[in-house]
C-alpha cells in the first residue's frame, strides 16, 4: 500500500516534469518560428502602410472590366508670370465656352489663380494643363474641375515652379465626357486572350503527359511487376540488347528519313514517295496479317515477328518521310491563305516538322524496349534450355558483357556530364572491372536462379517519380525557359514534366487497386504478359485513368495560371507584369478570371469524374 | 493422367498449405476435392497450373513435368488446363464475348490479340461455346450486366475455349444458390462425359460431392486424409475431413 502510494507520487511528479518539458518545447518551438518567419506587429499598423494598403485593396476591387469610349473638347487661355507692364484682362471664348483667368497674370508661384468657365458641357469632368513656353513636349496638370448643371465653373490653382519669362504661358482647359455604352476595355480583351492560351497550355501538357505517363504507371506498379523474376542470364541479355536496340533505332530511322530529305522541297517526288509508299505499305500490312496468324513456336515465332516489324518500318518512315515533306509545305503554302485561321497552316507544318524531328527517338525508344524484350527472351530460353555447364558457361559470359555494357554507359553518361577530360577512367576501365566482377558472378550463381528484377525496376521508377515530383513546375520552368525561351513553351515543358510523374503515381496506384482475380484466369490460359496486362489489367484501369486525367487537368489549369510569374506564358506572366507596375485594377481583372475559369472548371471536371466513376 | 508426387507447399510466412500430397486421377476422371476453407483446395489446384510455385514435389501431366516446366513450356503446358473459379474472375468491363475470347490467348499470335484480332475460327467456336452453355445471346454483353450463373457459364466456355485435356474448378459454385449450382456442375459433368476432359473439381457440399463426383480425395490442413468413392464417405469419415465436432446436414 505505502509502495504503491510512492509509486504514484513519483509517476505524477515525472509526468508532471515531462508535461513541462512538453510544454517548454512547445514554447521555444513556437517563439523560434514567430522569429524566423519574420511576425512583426509595428508594420501593419504602420498609417503610411496602412494608407498603401487600402488603396490597394481598393483598387482590386474595381476591376478594369469595362471601359467608355472618351470624347475630350479643349480650349486654350494664356497667362503670364511675371505680370508685364501692361496688364491687359485675359479672357477667351471658343464658339459659345468662355473662360477667365483672375487675376489674368502672377509674379510669383505663392499666387493663387483662379478660372472661371462658362457654357461648357454640363455635369461634366475636366482638367486644367499648364504648357511650357516653347515647343517642350511636357504638361503639367494644375487642377481638376466639374462643370454645374449649366455649365459653369471655377476652379483655383498656382503656377507650377518655373523661371519667370516674359513669354505668355499656355493653359489648357479639357473636358471629358463618356460616349455610348461601356465596351471590353483593354485589359479584359489581354485577360481573354491569355486565359484561352492557359487553359491550351495545360491542355497540351496533360495531353503529353498522359500519353508518356501510361506505360510508366505499368512499370511503376508494384503487383505487376513484384513477381517478375528472370534468371541473370535473361537480365543481361536485356541490359546488352537495350542500348543496342536504341542505336539501331534512332540510326534506322535517320538513315530512312534521310532518303526522303534530299527531295525536301520537290512536290511531284513527295507525292510520288508518298503513294508508292502507301502502296507497298498496305501490301505489306496484308502480307504481314497473313503471316501473323500462323501458330508458330516461341522463338520462330519472336524472330518472324521481328522480320515483319522491321520491313514495315522500313516502309513506314520513307513514307512518313514524304508525308511529312508535303504537310510541311501544304502547311506554309495554306497559312496566308487562310486569313484569321493561319493558325491551321502553322499547326500543319508544325505537326509534320514534329514527326521528323522526334520520330528518331522515339523509334530509338521503342526499338530499345524491344530489343531489351527480346535480349532477355533469348538469355532465359538458352539458360533453361541448355545443360547446366553451358548455361553456367553462358550466364557468365553474358553477365560479362552485361556489367561492361551497364558500367560503360553510366561511366560515360557521368564523363559526359561532369566534362572529366579522361573517358579511359570513366569508361573502359570501370567497364572491364565490372566484366571480371560479372564473369565471376555468372560463374558462382545458379544459372537457373530467379532475380528479382522486376521489383528493382518498380523500386527505381517509383523513387524516380518521387524525385521529379517533389520538385514544383514553377522551378522546372526556370530551367525551360532557358532552353526554349520565355513564353507558354516553357510553361508547357514544366507542366509536362511534373504531370508525368504525378499522373505515373497516381495511375500505378490505381493499377495496384485493380482485382487480382481476372489477371490470375489470364495467366492460366497461358497467355503472356503483354496479352495479361491487354485483356486483364486495361479494361480495368480505363475509368480511374480519364477520372485522374481530367483531374489532373484541372490542376495543370491551376498551376498554368502562376506559371507565367517565372516566365511559364499563359495569365500569370501579365498578371505579374501588373503587379509590378502597380496597376491594380488591371490585375484584379485577371485574379478574377483565374478564379472563374478554376472554379468552372473544378465544377465541369468534378461532375464528369463523377459520371465515368 | 495426372499425377501428383508428395507435393509440397510451404508459403513465404511460413503457414504450411500442402504436406507430402500424392494421387493420381486417370484420363477423363471426374475427381472432387473436399476439405474445409483453409484445407490447402486452392492451392493443390494453383500449384497444378503454376498459379502458385510449389515448394517442391512433381506433378506430371502425361508425360510433361508440369512441377518444374518454364517460360514458353510452362505457356504451353497452361492453355492445354482450363481454369474456374469461385468468384468466376472475368474481365467485369468487357464484353462476354472478349472474356470468352480470352481463352485463346495462349494459341493467337500476341501481336494479333494485342489489337484484339482473332483469327475467323476462333470466333466461330466462341460462338459456339457460348451457344452450348446457353448465353449465345449474350456475347455482346458486359460481363458485369449478368448474373451470377450465367457469369460463371462464361467462365466455362471461356475455359472450352483453350481445347483443354484437363480443367481445375476452384469451387466453382461456392457462390451459387443451389438450383444454379447442379445447372453448373450439369455443365461440368457434361464436358467430362461428352468431351472425355478429365475436371478436378473442389466442393463444399457433399450431396454435389456425391451426385458428380466419380472418385473424391479430401484434404485436412494441407494433408490427404481420404481418397475413394464419393459413397465410401461414412459419419467416421466424415468426422475425419472435417473435424470431429462437425455435423453432418442434408
């Protein structure tokens, strides 16, 4: 009982000592932010700041939205300072407006002067300018005026601080008056514009992103690719072939394109190229249909398929080639013949000079991908076809070449970044370290042994996305518009970026949701990966990919409209062109429109979400 | 023939599915399998197949080594078992007729199927496969708009599709009421018969057990505790594949 008494005091007094400690922390945790972050309590209420603040405020909130046409009627009076001898009475009339100055001279700037009009515009605003003698450019306005309601008015003013001289001084008496109805003023027509070049800009970057990001998410997903396990063989066979496979491409591709480049600029040859192209190409496409539904064994099967892709794109980019030389000059002859819709002509020469430009690449690409399918094919049927000692002897040698491939093109991607001026140690000798690790290693595995590459690769993809992810598209688009210029472009590349590797996250999220049952009854027919992921995991993945889609565009809209603020293009390059310029009114017109077009489009995105889900 | 040899499957947290499970069903054999949930059905199917790697043992087909076949072999050796299953696992967002096409993944050209183009003879016998299993009407359909039994007459006329010596049937009418369950097993038992396609085939109930099953062999925690004839099961049994405290009903 005594024990247990001691016991609790103690347990309360530690508790009471951690809550303190506790709540010490807290303290000097908040008090070192207030402090860091700058809190201050003297500037806001500050009357200088306070006044600056208000004018803002006001000014955001009588937005620039609409304007009157202006009609101005003047007239001249002249005065003089110093008064000269003579002093004759300054008065003047212009048809029936009549204006007198009282007195009619000054001798000093302390001098109060006083106008008086009379049969002006009723009701009416006007300003009183002062014009140097001279032909000086410059005006300087004295006072502002309203006319009564029979057009009559007087208003006081001083002579602005100048040297005396005997010449007579021009005074301007201006009154201004609104004519018809209010009109789109200036900045409402720029704010359309560049809302419409916006919501273009994140429509062309979740286009593109979408596109690139969909066969990321599948390498990104972790029930896909945890089980794919290859022996070393298979895995080396794919990290040769990749590289291999990319060269060809891109080196086919150019080599093919280059037939058609020397005719660049010749119709008849382009239109020529081009039908006898489509011809053979329709030929072969039959061709190829018939050859393709023949049942035959694994391997023959590989290499036939491979033979047929390769002749139709031996067709195909000649052809594409002649194509896109005719588009492009279609394009440029069409666009001032289109007028308001040269736009048209521009997007078609553009369309074509973009095949020319990236099919290259992305033949590089494809042919890397396949290559490394096929390497990885060819390594995993040798090992488990041969006898154990020469698949021992096989993984070996491949796990050689493999590692000095591998280490090779790391070493030179890093000689290639860091401009190390010794490629021999970046390059060939790493390489053949890593070809003697590889030797070794091929001859101590089990040849037959499943690694698991798959959940490397998933592991590698999912860092990478968090990497490029984590990093704003308002800093990737200083780097873009270094490269390809201020403007939307820039906007656009940024976008892209960040959208492919949140879209690549959220779609393989999606992809790991998907049920595991229709992919097992896939399997079990023994179909193969490609056709599992095909007939089970797309038909399931079709509704969350366009939800996400247009989610994402919905934020791209978001982001494209702040984009500008770092040289993106779209809104927010005028809006802070505004703000800088202290024009507020004008930027209260576009805070507006961004606001509109974000909660429409919120709505409008929400809304078919809701209906594909 | 198929024949098992002391298969065992011991999964990656250690739980022991299969112990030392050896039998042999002979060519066109109907066998049941029974056994409470967790008795290790599941997996004796999937490791027939190679859904599941068993941890070791051999199973042969014939004369195929299906225990340790891979890559290619292993395709080939699958689209010649058809597979059922309980929740009947098809694609809910395509059409019937693509599930039943599905079926023939494993023989079509991949690059063909990809562009979903099956050749002309493969549409035919989709057609009459469905047409046997009495949903000929609805293979345009999506799956998700059918019933459950007509669901799982897709499953099966997806599994013909594949021309199969054997088919695994994972209780396939666990989530059937009973009318629709003997239509089903009918379906099954039709296809044993008419086709000569030897169905290994779990079940719950001992009266299906009973009314289909040419020889039955049943599992108790992953080990074969009875192989014989369905009638052979008495009250003694009974107590031994499904514990002593259950009771027999209907």
């Amino acid at each position: 009982m005594f024990d247990q008494n001691q016991d609790g005091e103690g347990s309360f007094l530690r508790r009471s000592i951690i809550t303190i400690l506790i709540g010490l922390f807290v303290l000097v945790l908040y008090a070192y932010g207030t402090d860091v972050t700058q809190v201050n309590l003297e500037e806001p209420q500050d009357p200088n700041r306070q006044e600056v603040a208000v004018r803002v405020i006001r000014a955001l909130a009588r937005p620039d939205f609409l304007d009157y046409r202006e009609e101005t009627r003047s007239m001249d009076i002249t005065i003089r300072m110093p008064c000269p001898e003579d002093v004759k009475g300054s008065q003047t009339s212009l048809e029936d407006r009549q204006t007198v100055l009282i007195p009619n001279c000054v001798n000093t700037t302390q001098d109060s002067v006083v106008l008086q009009g009379s049969g002006f515009r009723p009701r009416t605003d006007g300003i009183i300018r002062w014009y140097p003698p001279g032909d000086v450019e410059t005006t300087r306005a004295l006072s502002t005026f309203r006319t009564d309601a029979n057009g009559n008015f007087e208003a006081d003013f001083t002579m602005p601080d100048i040297r005396p001289t005997d010449e007579p001084q021009r005074i301007e008496v201006e009154e201004k008056w609104r004519v018809g109805i209010a009109g789109l003023s200036e900045s409402s027509i720029l704010t359309i514009e560049k809302i419409i070049e916006t919501i273009f800009m994140a429509l062309m970057a979740t286009t593109v992103g979408t596109l690139i990001a969909i066969p990321v998410s599948f390498i990104a997903s972790r029930n896909l690719m945890i089980q794919v396990g290859s022996p070393l063989a298979a895995i080396m066979g794919g990290i040769i072939a990749l590289p291999i496979g990319y060269l060809v491409g891109v080196q086919l591709t150019r080599t093919l394109l280059n037939i058609t480049a020397v005719s660049q600029t010749n119709v008849p040859i382009n239109i020529v190229g081009l039908i006898v192209g489509t011809a053979l190409l329709v030929v072969a496409v039959r061709y190829a249909g018939a050859m393709l539904s023949n049942d035959l064994s694994g391997g023959r099967q590989i290499l036939v398929n491979s033979l047929i892709l390769l002749a139709l794109i031996g067709l195909f980019f000649p052809t594409i080639g002649y194509l896109s030389n005719l588009g492009i000059l279609i394009g440029e002859a069409i666009e001032p013949i289109l007028g308001p819709f040269d736009f048209l002509g521009r997007f078609f020469g553009l369309l074509f000079e973009a095949v020319l430009v990236l099919s290259p690449g992305i033949m590089g690409l494809l042919l890397a991908f396949f290559g490394m399918s096929f390497g990885s094919f060819v390594g995993q049927e040798a090992v488990l076809g041969l006898d154990e000692r020469l698949a021992r002897g096989l993984t070996a040698v491949l796990c050689a070449i493999g590692a000095f491939v591998f280490v090779f093109g790391i070493g030179s991607a890093l000689n290639w970044l860091y401009q190390y001026d010794e490629p021999q140690f970046w390059t060939t000798i790493p390489g053949a370290v890593a070809a003697v690790l590889g030797l070794i290693g091929g001859v101590l595995t089990h040849p037959k042994r499943q690694y698991p590459i798959g959940s490397i690769i998933y592991s590698t993809t999912r860092s990478l996305l968090n990497i490029i992810r984590s990093i704003e598209p308002l800093i990737y688009v200083i780097v873009f518009a270094v490269w390809v210029g201020i403007g939307p472009f820039a906007g656009i590349l940024a976008l892209t970026i960040h959208t492919i590797a949140a879209l690549g996250k959220l779609y393989s999220e999606q992809v790991e949701n998907i049920s595991e049952g229709p992919l097992e009854a896939i399997t079990a027919t023994g179909a193969n990966r490609l056709q599992t992921i095909v007939f089970g995991v797309i038909p399931q993945i079709v509704p969350p990919y366009i939800a996400f889609t247009l989610y994402r565009w919905d934020i791209n809209v978001r982001f494209s409209t702040i984009i500008g603020f770092a040289g993106g293009g779209g809104i927010g390059f005028v809006l802070v062109q505004n703000i800088n310029l202290l024009q507020y009114r004008q930027a209260s017109v576009m805070m507006i429109a961004i606001a509109l077009v974000v909660m429409t489009l919120d709505y409008v995105s929400s809304r078919i979400r809701a209906r594909i889900i | 023939m198929l024949r098992v040899e002391n298969l065992t499957k011991v999964y990656d947290d250690g739980t022991v599915a299969l112990k030392n499970v050896s039998f042999t069903v002979p060519d066109g054999q109907f066998l049941a399998v029974v056994g409470l949930s967790g008795s290790g059905k599941s997996t004796l199917l999937r490791c027939i197949n190679r859904l599941i790697e068993p941890t070791s043992g051999e199973i042969w087909w014939n004369d195929a080594k299906l225990s340790h076949v891979t890559g290619e072999e292993l395709r080939r050796a699958r689209r010649k078992i058809g597979m059922i299953f309980q929740h009947f696992n098809l694609v809910q967002r395509s059409s019937v007729l693509t599930n039943v096409l599905s079926g023939r993944l494993g023989y079509v050209n991949p690059i063909r199927s990809v562009f979903n183009r099956f050749p002309e003879s493969d549409m035919k016998q989709a057609f009459k496969n469905l047409n046997r299993v009495g949903i000929g009407d609805k293979a345009n359909n999506r799956a998700d708009e059918l019933s459950g039994g007509q669901q799982q007459r897709v499953g099966i006329a997806r599994a013909l599709m594949q021309e199969p010596e054997l088919i695994l049937a994972d209780e396939p009418v666990a989530s059937l009421d009973p009318v629709l369950a003997h239509s089903i097993m009918q379906y099954l038992q039709q296809i044993n018969q008419e086709d000569n396609i030897t169905v290994m085939c779990s079940l719950h109930f001992l009266d299906l057990v009973q009314e289909y099953g040419d020889r039955v062999i049943a599992l108790n925690q992953g080990e074969l505790v009875f192989e014989g004839m369905p009638s052979e099961i008495d009250d003694k049994r009974f107590k031994d594949i499904y514990g002593q405290d259950a009771v027999r009903i209907g």
